[in-house]
C-alpha cells in the first residue's frame, strides 16, 4: 500500500511532518550558539563543554572558572532562553491570529496587541514598579494581558462593524488604528512620569540583555498557558480555513474556537511583551516562512513556528551584542532591520504567486 | 433512510424576509429540487437547514426538532455544499475531504484510523484516487466539484444539501456530478435538497420541484406539474416554450422574441 502512495508526488502535513524534528534540531543548535557567543566570558567551544558537564552522570574538564561558569549561567542562558520563549510565543501567536482571523497580514503587532500590553506595561512602571515585589502574583504581566485583551477586541470590533465580511484590509486599518491610539496613551502617560522615561523607552525597543532568570519564571507560566492551548486548536484551525460558514457547517462552533484562540494568543503576547518589550515582525515572518517551506496546513505551521520562531530570535539577538561592543543594540532595532526587507520580499513572492 | 420535515420555516435579514412560512415534507431518500428566479430564498431555506442562519419555524429530522441539535450533532445529519465552496489551495484532495470528518472527532481530538479509512474509501468510490495527494488548487472546476461532494459525502449524513450544484460547470461536467449525485443517493439512500438553475436538468434528476418566488412557495410537484410555461412567465417574467419528451423529460427551452430579432 505505501509503494503505490509513493510513487505519487506527496504534499500536504501527513508528509511535512519530518520538519519538526528538523526544526528542533534548528533550536538547539540556536541555544547552544547563543550560550557561546558574547563580549566577554569563555572561549567558544569550552561552553558546551561545561554545560555537559553539568548534566547527571557525565563528568567533563571544560576548564571553565567559577566565574566564567557565572557569565554562562546567568547572564548568557537566562537571556537565551528568554529569546526562545519570546520569538517561540510571537510567532506562535503570530500563526494563531493569521489562522483565526483568515488573514495574512495580521500579527500582534498589527492587531495592536502589543500597543495595548505595552501601554498596560508602561502604566505598571509608572505606578511604583518597586511596591509590586511584595505582591504574590507580579501584575505586570496581566496588565499587559488586559491592554492586549482591550487593543484585540478594539480592533475586530472596529474591524468587522466597517469591514461587512471582514475584509483583509479593514481589519489591518482597524489595527493601524488602535496602535496609533495605544502608543499616544502611551506617550501621554510617560510625558507626566519623566522619571521613567528612560526606562520605558529601552524595555520598548526591546529589552533581552537585562534578561534574569525571574525573568524566564515570570513568563514560563504564561508561555506555557497560551501555547497548550493554541496547540491544542491546530487540527480546528485547519477546519477553519474553509471559511465560517462551511466550518459552522461542518460542526465546529466558530464562535467559540475564535474567541479561545484570541485570548490565549493575547495572553501570551501579553506575557513576553511585559518582559522583553516590543519586538516587531518576528509574528509576521516566522509564520510565512514556514508556510513558504512547507505548506499552509495549521499542524505543521503551529509547531515549526514555535521552533523556528525561537531559534529566529535567538540568533537575532547575537549580532546585538557584539555590533556595539560594549554598549547593546536592542533585540527590536535587529528584528527590524531583518524582518522588515524580508516582509517586503515576502510581498513581492506572494504577488509573484497569485 | 430520513425525512426532513420543514414547517413553518422563515428567515429575515434585518427587515427584509428572505424566506416565509415555508412549510414542506422530504421523503426518506426523495431528492427536492429548489427552483426559482435569484433572490427568492432557495439559498436562505439550505442554510437555515444547515444550521447557518437564524430561522423561525421548526425543522425536523426523522421527527425530532434540529434546533435542540449541538452544531456537531447537526453535521452529522446533515451536509451541506455552498454555492461557491473555499478550497484552501495547497490542501491536498484527501486532506480536504477528512475534513468531513470533523463531526465525528471530539473538539481536540484528531482523525482516527477509521476517519481515514472512510475517507479513502469515498476517494476511491468516488474514482478520485489519482488526486488524492494533489493540492486541490491545481484541480480542474469538475475535480474541484467532485472533491466538495466527496468531503461531504465522507460526513456520513442521511441528509445532503446542495447549492447549485452545477455552477460554473460545463454541461458535460453538469451530468456528471448530477449522476454522481443520484448515484450516491441512491447507494446510501439519501435525502437530497438542492437548489438549482436549471429547469430541465432540475426536473430530470429531482423527484419534486419547488418553485419559490419572494421567500413564498408558489408551487410544488412534479416536473411536468411546475414547469409550465404559463408558470415561468408569472414567476421569472421568461418566455420559454416547454417541451414532453416521450420519456417524461420536460426541457424548457426559452425563445427568442421575433420583433427584436428582425430589427437586426
């Protein structure tokens, strides 16, 4: 049975499936790149070294110093595991947004997700960040999470009450919108608050290097969240893509598979916009480029963008540290300086195709 | 095999009635054709069937009352086929069809080997083997065709709906997914709706027409009992001339107006 399906030219999720385990591979070479490379520390390949040498049951002479051994551990992995989680989370998002909306052009940046958590973010840092270490769950996060939750429902609200049948367009312009409004706030709200301005303004273009490993503990819990949920929608997502009608006809309750992938799409936004800052394209990019690689089917696009998304803002975040040595680029100048030619050429393909 | 009673069935949008009190019987494994000019509800009464529209009246399956029905409980009594269905472009023939399968996998649950195994089988009856891992973009307008009715055949349900059907096929391509229709009615004892254009082929394939004017059912029966050319004149403002065949086929064949023509 399978000769005779192989001699038939395959496409489709059922034969892309081998890219996930590619993919994973991608990230691990991503994080181990990113624990080796840096201004100061170790050399290179003693890293890997040392980092096997702390697994159980192997025991290796990396030559490393308690102090090197310092500069690996809680400078170079926390921020490296943040990247992972953050450019993991947006593209995740990114995928999720595009899927449910049947839009491509949309992404957390686009929707004014990401206005809006900052905008919560920004008024979490002026009300007295210090005050809110004695509380039992940091707010930071689920202010964000609310803004985000606010500027996304602003948006389709707006979107589909002009939009008729939610056009592409509309629903972009909506987000225009709604992420012009947000960063005025935003603006307004650091004009009376002075003395956090330079605060705000480098969370904003995108904040890695200060990267702590509390960092990570904040959002695990909410990167984890959103994507469990998220992955547990792709095979829906895939129903979607016939349309509303036909989805609702063949079963699946719209409405409610919308509202779930929304939310938990915002959520984890929320979550990495609150620490990391805004990094801009990653949700938009990812995504197409593994739609480019492998199709449109949502149960390959959901995992490889996950990895791919990762590993993507991993390596972003190394050019950062070493083109200014020793003062940093932001994560957000980098992703900018990539995203934005390869989205111009993403458009130019895609006009190609049709 | 199941009945589709309809009674009372009526569907606004905002302040204009699509459909009103439309009130009918679908026999086990009768195949109902809509008929009637644009905008005269056909499409408004498939989807209130198929759940998408809010409707007034009550529509029941084999007696008891669709509206108390979960949306996956609905899809897996009745299939519906739009008008102009969406193929996503790069999903392949076989992965579009499993997609008929969605009432029958739980919210989070993914395709069983018994999901793919109806599926191939429906490819194979069918006689779409050879598409099965092609992207359905690259299909012709009758594979296209034939694939949605296989999607919906895979969803396994007494009742199958259909929305012209034959649009934007050529009448080649027109016979063939009528009798593959019929032939598929016929092997799984199907209820068939379908709302269709054209009056002859509506009246060869269907056991009874309906024609419908401004959300109304103006008359209901058999092919040669609706389409009479009196009937059309009234109703679609058409001259045509209607045609016996000894078979019992009724063709409808519109004329053209002497006047005009000799003005040429």
């Amino acid at each position: 049975m399978s000769t005779r399906e192989d001699s038939i030219a395959r496409t489709g999720w059922l034969v892309g499936r081998w890219w996930i385990p590619a993919a994973a591979v991608a990230m691990c070479a991503a994080l181990l790149l990113g624990a080796m490379v840096g201004p100061a520390g170790p050399t290179w390949w003693r890293v890997p070294l040392a980092l096997l040498d702390r697994l159980p049951l192997i025991s290796l002479d990396s030559g490393i110093s308690p102090r090197e051994w310092t500069i690996i551990w809680q400078i170079r992995m926390p921020r490296v595991v943040l990247a992972a989680l953050v450019g993991a989370t947006l593209s995740l998002s990114g995928a999720c947004y595009q899927g449910v909306f049947r839009n491509p052009l949309v992404d957390p940046y686009l929707l004014g997700v990401a206005a809006g958590a900052g905008l919560g973010a920004t008024v979490v840092f002026t009300v007295n960040r210090s005050g809110s270490s004695s509380w039992i769950v940091d707010p930071l996060p689920l202010v964000a999470f609310a803004g985000g939750l606010i500027a996304v429902a602003v948006t389709y609200l707006v979107g589909t009450a002009f939009g008729g049948q939610r056009s592409a367009a509309t629903l972009v312009l909506a987000g225009v919108a709604v992420t012009s409004l947000a960063t005025a706030m935003q603006t307004f709200v650091l004009q009376r608050n002075t003395e956090v301005i330079r605060q705000v303004y480098s969370w904003i273009l995108g904040r890695l290097s200060s990267a702590t490993w509390s960092d990570v503990r904040l959002v695990l819990p909410y990167v984890i969240l959103s994507c469990g949920v998220l992955f547990a929608h792709r095979r829906l997502l895939d129903v979607m893509r016939v349309g509303d009608d036909e989805a609702a006809a063949l079963g699946a309750s719209v409405k409610r598979i919308r509202i779930a992938v929304v939310i938990a799409a915002t959520l984890g936004t929320s979550a990495v916009v609150a620490v990391s800052g805004l990094i801009g394209f990653v949700g938009i990019i990812v995504p197409h480029a593994v739609r480019l690689l492998v199709g449109a089917s949502y149960r390959l696009i959901l995992p490889l963008s996950f990895l791919l998304g990762a590993s993507f803002l991993i390596v972003a975040d190394i050019p950062g540290r070493i083109l200014q040595n020793p003062s940093e680029t932001p994560i957000g100048v980098v992703t900018a300086f990539l995203g934005a030619p390869f989205f111009l050429l993403l458009l130019r393909t895609r006009q190609g195709t049709r | 095999m199941t009945s589709l009673n309809l009674s009372g069935v009526g569907v606004a949008y905002g302040t204009r009635n699509a459909l009103n009190d439309f009130t009918d019987s679908v026999k086990p494994g009768e195949w109902l054709c809509l008929i009637g000019p644009n905008g005269a509800g056909k499409s408004s009464l498939l989807r209130s069937i198929a759940g998408l529209v809010k409707h007034s009246g009550e529509i029941r399956v084999d007696g008891s009352p669709l509206r108390m029905r979960s949306a996956r409980r609905r899809a897996q009594l009745v299939a519906y086929v739009p008008q102009s269905p969406i193929l996503p472009d790069d999903m392949t023939a076989r992965e579009y069809v499993v997609l008929g399968r969605n009432p029958f996998i739980s919210h989070f649950g993914t395709e069983t080997k018994h999901d793919w195994k109806i599926v191939d089988d429906v490819l194979h009856r069918l006689d779409l083997n050879d598409f099965a891992y092609r992207a359905v973009g690259t299909l012709s307008g009758g594979e296209k065709q034939r694939v949605v009715i296989a999607r919906a055949i895979a969803q396994e349900s007494p009742i199958l709906l259909l929305d012209e059907p034959t649009n934007a096929l050529d009448i080649g391509h027109q016979q063939q997914a009528l009798e593959l229709v019929d032939k598929l009615r016929r092997e799984h004892g199907l209820t068939v709706v379908s709302a269709m254009h054209d009056l002859t082929l509506a009246g060869l394939y269907s056991d009874r027409l309906c024609l419908l004017h401004q959300g109304y059912c103006v008359s209901s029966g058999s092919a040669a009992e609706v389409l009479r050319a009196e009937t059309l004149a009234e109703f679609y403002g058409v001259s045509v001339r209607v045609h016996h065949e000894p078979d019992g086929t009724v063709v409808v064949v519109p004329f053209r107006h002497m006047e005009t023509s000799s003005d040429i």
